[in-house]
DNA sequence: ATGGCGCAGCCACTGCGA
C-alpha cells in the first residue's frame, strides 16, 4: 500500500497537477491539506473518475483537509473538537484496518505574532484530543503540514532561524507531545541522517537552491512503522511542468507492506 | 528600484501562507 501526504495549496488550482500525481503515482490514501475551498466546490466528479473516494472538512478560501482513497473509507472525525474557530484543520477517516488522519497545524505567523500563542494552544488541544483517541490506538497514520521544522537537520539555516517560527523550543516541544503519544516520524525513523525538505517558498529561487524546510510529516503508530518500507519525498512534483504550477509543498510518499 | 510568489474573494486590492 502506498500512503501520502500533501498540501497543494488550493485544490482548484492545483486539480491538473493532482490528478497528473494520482495516475503517475497511484497511491492508495493520500492526506491533503490547504484545499482553500468550499464543500460544495469540491472536485469530488474529477477525483471518482480518477479512482478515488474523497471525504472533506473545508471552508471558503482557506485551510481545508481531505482525505482520498482507492478503497471504501468511513469518517470518523472532522473538525478538532474545541478548536472550531481556528478553521477546518483535521480529519479522520477509516480505511480498512487502518486509521489515517489528515491534519493542517496553524502557521502561526511569527513568535511575536497572537497567532503564534494561538498555534501552541492549538496543538496541546490536538494532543489531549488524541490522547482519548481509540483509533490512535491500532494502525493509525497521522499525516499532513505539521508547521514546524522537528530538528535542526530539516531546515535550510538552523543558526539564522534558531528559535524563530517553526523553529522554535515551544514548537519543538510540541511535536514532541505527539510522538510521545506513540507516534513515529516515519521518514526521520527509516532515515535518521538524511535531510530532506517537503516545503520551500516560491520566492526567490528557494527550490533551486535547495533552502527549505521539512515540514511534512507522516507519524504513524508502532504498527504502521513496522510495515513500512520505505518513505520519500516527491521533489518531482515540486518541480514546475508545463501547464502547471506547482505547490510550494511536495508530497511525502510511503510504502507500506501491509492493508 | 529593496523585489526577483501564489492563492481566493464582496475582485484590481487585501489577507494569508511559511
């Protein structure tokens, strides 16, 4: 099974070049975020002709999660309990034995910034959510753009951004309330000494020049790590192609041998 | 000349992203 993470940066805009990433591809459950659109403007009639279910939690021009699948896939959460006013930023789905959820961690803006006090609170509440999570619990995936930079090794200039957004202890601190929920850092587990990035800005020539973050994270469960093979970064699609343009994130792609 | 982006929307500017 192949299991993936992306925020496209707004469905709509991106609907060429997602669809160009399923048939190239074909993964079985994809996490996206950044959908930037109402329901009822989901490209739900291009997905299904793709091959592919898609349950949502969205709202008219920002945030928005979704979760497709080849396979059935039943709901079971939409929306962070509590956190409602911080925008649609989490779904969870079941899809055969396995739990995936799909989540958008606010940016935060700048650690100066209310925003910033906003996201920290934010993420404790999506902790204390999981931890009473019974789905959690079995094969569970928790994918999506976390919004922070988990180490020194995924960012592009560590001593010039230390404690800056997503760079920062608070943040950091954070990330590590939800791995200590039993969660593994798929990518970081299967490549402790790699640095690959997921995001970089569109300005000024970042991907070219390789200056980036790793902000798109797959954790995933003792049960999960176990069956996975292998995971990477999709730096193809990061790419511009003629006709589209891409995302400033790139998918995070793992293979699993189980479901 | 101090930016060399891109998205949606009460649409020609603004707010937001990271």
């Amino acid at each position: 099974m192949r299991l993936a993470t992306w925020n496209v940066n707004s469905i709509h805009a991106r609907l060429g070049h997602l669809l160009a990433w399923l048939a190239a591809r074909q993964p079985d459950v994809v996490c996206l975020q950044e959908l930037k659109v109402a329901p009822p403007r989901l490209p739900q009639a291009e997905l299904e002709a793709a091959g592919y279910r898609c349950l949502a939690h969205g709202e008219p021009r920002w945030n928005g999660v979704a979760i497709l699948s080849r396979r059935e896939a039943t709901l079971l959460q939409a929306g962070l309990p509590g956190a409602e006013a911080a925008g649609a930023r989490l779904i969870v789905a079941r899809v055969g034995e396995l739990s995936v959820g799909s989540v958008y961690v606010p940016n935060g803006k700048s650690i100066e910034h209310a925003d910033y006090q906003a996201k920290l609170v934010w993420l404790d509440r999506l902790c204390a959510w999981l931890r009473e999570a019974d789905w959690l619990r079995g094969a569970a995936v928790l994918g999506g753009d976390f919004n922070i930079a988990p180490a020194d090794l995924d960012t592009s200039d560590p001593a010039g951004l230390a404690g800056q957004l997503h760079h920062s202890e608070a943040e950091r601190a954070a990330l590590g309330r939800l791995l200590g929920l039993g969660l593994h850092d798929l990518f970081r587990t299967r490549h402790p000494g790699a640095q690959g990035f997921s995001w970089w800005d569109y300005r000024g020539g970042a991907f070219h020049r390789n200056q980036g973050m790793r902000l798109d994270l797959l954790l995933g469960s003792s049960a999960v790590l176990e069956q996975t093979s292998e995971i990477w970064i999709d730096r193809e699609f990061r790419k511009r192609r003629a006709g589209f343009i891409p995302s400033d994130h790139a998918p995070v792609v793992a293979e699993m041998r189980g479901w």
